[in-house]
C-alpha cells in the first residue's frame, strides 16, 4: 500500500459524506434483497401480476392498467400502443377492466391481460436480466393470434429491466418497455390523492419501488455523494477494489482500466465498481466545433461532461460496452439525439419502438464478455486477459471511429 493510499483511505472512513453513504445504503436495503430474489424474473413477473390485477387485497381496481397505459400514450405523443391491432386514446377512454383475467405462464408466456367484454389482450414478455431467446417472441404472438383472433386489441410488450435489442421482425409488432415505466406507474399510484392505499399495501409498493431503483442505480443522492468521494479519494478506492474480489472478477476491470488508461485515442472518466467510463480525445480535439454547433457551452471544458457517456458496465457475470447520451442542458441532448437517429445503422438502439428521450439514452451496445466467457475465466479455462484486449482492440479500431465519425460528420457541415 502506498502512502498516498493508505492516507486517503484513512481520510476516507473519517469523512462525513462516507458515513452518510454508509446510512443511505443501509436504507436501501428490502425485502426483495433479503430474500435475495430481487434478480429473479419470477418474482418480478408476480409482483406485476398482483399489482395490475383489479381483483387483489390492494383495493386498486383497474387504476394501475389504466395508468400504465396513460403513462405510455403521454410519453409517446398518444399513439397507439401496439400495432394495427393495439389501441389508440379515443378507445382507451372508453374501456373499464373489472372483468381483466391475468394469467401466468401460460404455454410460457410471462403475463397475458385478458378482458373479454373490450376484445382486449396484452402480452408481456418480461426481462431482468435474460435476453430474447431466438423465436420466442415470434411463437408468443403466434399463440395469441391464434387463440385470440377474434380480440380487436391485441398487444405485445417487451419489458425489460433496460433497454434490449430485440430481433427486426419483432419490432414491428412487440412494443418496447423498460422498468422506468413501471416505476412511474408505482410513484404515481402511491402518489395518488384519489386512491386510499392502505399503510401495509403502501409499504410493498415501496419495497418494490426501492428495489427497482436500487437496481437501475436510480438513488441520485447516493450517486452524487458517490461520484464525490471516488474524485476525492480515487487512490483509496482504487486499492478496495483491488483487493475487494476474492474471486478476481476485479481483475477484468482492473486489465480493461489499464487498457483505457494506455490507449491514446481515449482518456479515463468518472468510474466506479460498476460503470468503467472514458471520453473518446475527438471530443477535446473538436471542441470549438461542438461548441459552435450547440452541444457544448462556451463554460463546459467536457471534463465534467455527462452527455457523451462511453461505459463498460459490469453486471450480472458479464460486461457490455454502452455509448448513451447522459445528463446535460436539454437542448444540447435533443441535438445530440437527432444526430444518433439520423445515424441509425451505427446507432441501432437509438429508437427503440417509440422515438421520445430517456433520461439515460442508449444508442449502442457491445458485448465485451459473456457470462460464459467469465465462468471460463474462474474455472482457468480461457485466458480472459487475451480475451479482453481482442475485444477491447475491436472496440476501439472498429467501434469508436464509426460512433465518432458520424458526430463529426454532423459537426463539419457548413463548416
């Protein structure tokens, strides 16, 4: 350890801001976490079907379903939800769903939402952490167009913890949602002036509300002290982290960060344990450009820049390399978010079945490292150092250059 280190680390368990991290975790812990099924899509797939069920103990009615379908509608200029079979708000308006049957995995199918009386179906496929197996969607529909052909709304969802690609032909017909909506829904429910939610019901919503912020890293406070402390005390954390993971998952970011850290073409940006994130030199280099056509301000000198987001993100055994538009003036986002959707063929996830701006954008994604490419690596059977360096290599060769080069494209237009 070296002086510096042990210092700050010294530094750091006295500090204030620390102990106040320490008491926010410590508050976020719930249910779902102690019985350790917060993870499993099972349990989440339940939870949804009780909560949108206007039979259950929460004395809901159909408010849930009906906000849950106000929310999309709102947030994507009122069209319809779902294709030439879904529904549009002058239908919507018109429907009551006290006779809404919810069924379970039915011939597999996560949730289905049936109300006979309004010819009215809804399929959710519903995604923690898994993706789309081949098929699957494309069998889903097929068993409810079948069974159901005689339903005028016919719906299918694709929800997701985040946003997902899902297969080409399926997006036509599969609406995609991710857990920000539900959690909307959830605020607005207990929210609700009109409703009268009994304490014990009020205190599941909000265990479930804390775990799903929880796991989309949605606590801003605990992000912003976070953030704080990792600039103030860097050396500190740097050498937890090191020593942290007994099973040495912290070496594959140990040898991607050192990968950042030696490549000329990029610099190192705010990270942590989960988030590996760096800044691609064609920013800096083109600057005065950025600022003349309106994503930087004259003030921003990008070393605090939060809206071109460049992240390796490690989670659930594996890693994926995300490139987002993140936090900034508004005005400069939407720029930004034209530029990626008039790219689309390098930004495919830009638009992901309904064109409106995230707080957290995705535009690209890339797997770096597999869950199957980790297991290999603790059971000695693959040399992920290799392994990580090829795919760094392809990032950075191939990846980069076509994500950069159509910012610059944009940017040198009438120039």
């Amino acid at each position: 350890m070296t002086e510096v280190a042990e210092i700050q680390l010294k530094m750091l368990l006295l500090d204030e801001d620390f102990t106040s991290l320490q008491n926010l975790v410590n508050e976020e812990v719930n249910l779902m976490d102690i019985l350790r099924v917060s993870h499993r899509e099972l349990q989440h797939s339940n939870f949804l079907a009780w909560f949108f069920d206007p039979n259950e103990s929460h004395n809901l009615g159909d408010f849930a379903l009906k906000e849950f379908i106000k929310i999309y509608f709102k947030e994507n200029q009122f069209q319809n939800l779902g294709n030439e079979t879904g529904l549009s708000v002058f239908d919507f308006v018109q429907l009551e769903f006290d006779d809404l049957e919810i069924r379970r995995e039915y011939k597999n199918i996560d949730l289905i939402f049936l109300s006979s009386r309004n010819q009215f179906c809804i399929v959710i496929e519903n995604k923690i952490y898994s993706t789309e197996k081949k098929g699957q969607l494309e069998k889903y529909r097929n068993i409810i167009e079948a069974e159901y052909s005689e339903f005028k709304h016919k719906i299918y969802i694709f929800l997701s913890l985040q946003d997902q690609q899902i297969s080409e032909d399926e997006k036509k017909y599969y609406v995609q949602l991710n857990y920000e909506h539900i959690i909307k829904l959830i605020e607005q429910v207990i929210s609700s002036q009109r409703l009268k939610i009994a304490d014990k019901t009020k205190f599941v919503f909000e265990q479930y509300l804390q775990t799903l912020k929880s796991m989309l890293n949605k606590n801003e406070e605990i992000e912003r002290i976070a953030q704080q402390l990792y600039k103030k005390y860097k050396s500190a954390f740097d050498l937890v982290f090191k020593y942290s993971d007994p099973t040495g998952y912290n070496e594959i970011w140990t040898k991607l960060n050192d990968l950042v850290k030696s490549e000329k073409s990029i610099r190192s940006f705010a990270s942590n344990k989960t988030y590996l994130r760096f800044q691609p030199n064609f920013l800096y280099d083109n600057i005065e450009k950025l600022r003349k056509f309106g994503l930087v301000s004259q003030t921003d000198d990008l070393t605090n820049n939060w809206m071109f987001l460049y992240e390796f993100h490690f989670v659930n055994s594996q890693v994926i390399f995300d490139c987002k538009i993140g936090s900034g003036e508004q005005q400069a986002r939407e720029k930004l978010y034209e530029i990626y959707k008039k790219h689309k063929d390098e930004f495919p996830l830009v638009v992901s079945g309904k064109e409106v701006l995230k707080q957290w954008h995705l535009v690209f994604r890339k797997q770096i490292l597999t869950s199957s490419d980790i297991q290999k690596y603790f059971e000695d059977s693959i040399d992920i150092e290799k392994l990580i360096e090829k795919r760094f290599r392809e990032l950075i060769d191939k990846n980069l250059p076509q994500l950069t080069g159509k910012l610059n494209e944009e940017i040198n237009i009438g120039q």
